[in-house]
C-alpha cells in the first residue's frame, strides 16, 4: 500500500494528479489480515496437497522421540524431527512489558493499529527499517536511534548508503551512536531522553517501536532433558546438515545461529529433508542470498565485499546505476525504488 501510495505521488511527474493521498488505518489493517490470510491458506493447501498432517498447538520434548503438543493434548512419536521454532519479539527491559503501553514491537506494528502521527523507532537493522519506512510512507514524523555507527550491519556499506539516503528523506532524524535514557509516558505518548553524538536530546513521540532485536524461542521447548544445548543467545548449533546433537533432531532457520533471513531458513529446511531423506546435502551460507525489503531492497548472494576484503579475498566490483536503465527512467523509479 505505502508503494501504491508512493507510486501515486511520483505519478504527478507524469502529468497525473491527485488532490490529496489519505489513508483508512481499518481498511489498511484489513487488507493486510486478507494478504496474512490468503497466504496462510495457500501454505495450509500445500501442506494437505502433501500428505502432511498438521497439529495447532505448542510442542515440546517429552522423550527423545516424543513431543506433547499442548492445546490438541496430544503425543506425537517420531523417527526424526525439526525444530524451526524462530526467534520472537519481546519488549527490552526497560520498555516494560505492557502490549497496550504504546511501544509496539515489530509484530504489533505489523497490524497497524492505528497511524501514529509521531513514531520513535529503536534500532536499525532492517525490521526497523521496513516498518519506520512504512510508516513514514504512511505519514507519521519517523525518528530512528541506532546504538551502532551504522545501519544494516551485515550488508556492504554502499548499498547501505542508498537505504540512508531515502531514510534522510523520508525520516525526520536519524541518530546513529545514540541511546535511549529515559522514557516517560505522558497523554500523548512518550518523552524520550536520546544521547546522541551531539548531546543529550528530548523528544515526544505518539508511539514508540522497539526493533533492538529478537529472543530465541527455545525456553519452553523441553531441549535441556534432552541433552539439546543452546548458545549464549539461546539458538541451537547445528552441523552442516543442520543436525543438533542428537542426529535425528534437526534445527533450522531462526532458531540456529547465523542470520534470522527468510532464504537461509528455506534453504536450511531443503538440507535437512534431504538430510533426513538419505541424500547428501550440506548447506552452504555463501551461496543463499539475503533480501532486505527496505526502500530500496538490498540483495546481495555470495560473500559481501565487506567480509571478502576481511579474509583476503581479491574482490572486482562492478556498478551499474539504475539511472542508466530506460525501464527504471521510465517507471519513474531510477533510484531502484
Ligand atoms: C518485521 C519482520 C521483517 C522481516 N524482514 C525480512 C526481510 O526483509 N528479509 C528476510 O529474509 N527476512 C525477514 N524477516 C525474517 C523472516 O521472517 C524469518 O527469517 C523467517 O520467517 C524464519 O523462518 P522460520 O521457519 O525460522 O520461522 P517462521 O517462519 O516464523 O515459523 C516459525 C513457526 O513456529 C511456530 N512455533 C514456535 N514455537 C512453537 C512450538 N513450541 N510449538 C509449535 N509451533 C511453534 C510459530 O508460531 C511460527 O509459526 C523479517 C521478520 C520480521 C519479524
């Protein structure tokens, strides 16, 4: 929608005009629950078209080869097992624990419960992106603070630089090496101390949201009386065919250490159906690409630059502006928007 609305926008260079762009925050958050839906059901469909059987309800390890799902109330005994349990969002500390406090995380966002004109959005990787991006192009004023001296820390610094210029466009403020120190509720939202590189600052914002980063959700998964270990950030390690300790327990996507990408999960679950289905398989990190659906998207499969100069890579790169592109010129997207 905020893409359609851009679109709109840039459609007054082409001699098409409208009055003024407005949205319905209803009819926002129902097209988006439609779009979850639809999408829901076409998984669902691919599921029974094969074969597969699907329990609602949260599992957990209760033998080695058995899991109690809770809400079906049900022991499902297995040969070998996948544990994609993702990381899930949680409020820092010090934001509190209230869902209806007015600090949203990156799933509450996502429902848009409403267009707040003022938004504080805390950390920039690229959850805090999209959804400040979204939000700006919603029309709330989008302040971002970032504790690291940059932004989208694993993707190379000039294709970062194309995202930050939008940010400068679309953001009010964007603070890199800055903190949060206090916040305070008030009626109309929050005031926020903000040490920045320039000093201490004080803002109000109407909403605030935390995208600092997701907790691994393998608290109540029953892993520990198995033997099932898990890093310091609570993910589970896996072998190369993404085996844990237990080789007939396999673990993929967010839940394992590594990037929380969408590609790297799916090519994670291809390796150990393989695995499980008796093929070779192995995965390989260098060749799944990652997808950042900021504004610009940035995708980048391979090694970045970055990490190949860390390892004394000899690296060639290779530019080629969208500006020089007749069909991004004429889809009045030459910046790659
Ligand atoms: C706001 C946002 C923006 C993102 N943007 C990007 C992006 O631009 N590019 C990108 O590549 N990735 C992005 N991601 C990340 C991407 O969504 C994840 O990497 C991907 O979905 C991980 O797949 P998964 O299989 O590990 O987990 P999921 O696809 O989330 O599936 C995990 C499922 O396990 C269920 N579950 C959890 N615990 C239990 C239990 N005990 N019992 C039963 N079921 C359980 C959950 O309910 C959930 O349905 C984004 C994520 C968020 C939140």
């Amino acid at each position: 929608m905020v893409n359609v609305a851009d679109s709109v926008r840039q459609a007054e260079n082409m001699g098409i005009v409208y009055e003024k762009i407005d949205f319905d925050p209803s009819a926002l958050a129902a097209y988006i629950r439609d779009t979850v839906d639809d999408l829901a059901e076409g998984v669902a469909r691919l599921v029974k078209n094969r074969d597969i059987e699907q329990i609602r309800g949260h599992a957990r390890f209760i033998e080695s080869n058995q899991v109690y799902v809770d809400g079906a109330n049900t022991i499902v005994r297995f040969s070998h097992a996948v544990i994609a349990t993702i990381r899930i969002n949680e409020l820092p500390e010090n934001l509190g624990t209230d869902p209806d406090s007015g600090v949203w995380t990156s799933d509450q966002a996502l429902t848009v419960p409403e267009i707040p004109s003022s938004l504080l959005v805390i950390g920039g990787g690229y959850i805090g992106l999209e959804i400040g991006q979204a939000f700006a192009g919603l029309g709330s004023r989008v302040t971002l603070v970032e504790a690291a001296p940059h932004l989208l820390a694993a993707a190379d610094p000039d294709l970062v630089q194309t995202v930050i210029k939008q940010c400068k466009k679309q953001f009010e403020t964007v603070h890199l090496n800055s903190r949060i120190t206090e916040i305070t509720k008030n009626d109309a939202g929050f005031s926020v101390k903000i040490v920045t590189e320039n000093g201490e600052i004080t803002g109000d914002f109407s909403r605030i949201l935390a995208a600092t980063g997701r907790r691994a959700n393998t608290t109540d998964l029953g892993l520990s009386a198995l033997g099932i270990d898990t890093n310091e950030q609570g993910l589970i390690p896996v072998d190369d065919q993404c085996r844990t300790v237990l080789p007939h327990i396999f673990a993929i996507g967010d839940i394992t250490p590594g990037p929380a990408l969408a590609h790297k999960a799916v090519r994670q679950a291809r390796v150990a159906a393989e695995t499980i289905a008796g093929k070779k398989s192995a995965y390989d990190n260098v060749s799944v690409p990652a997808v950042l659906f900021t504004r610009p998207e940035i995708a980048w499969t391979g090694l970045t630059e970055t990490a190949a100069k860390k390892n004394r890579i000899p690296v060639t790169v290779g530019k080629f502006p969208l500006t020089a592109l007749g069909r991004a010129k004429a889809w009045a997207g030459p910046k790659g928007l």
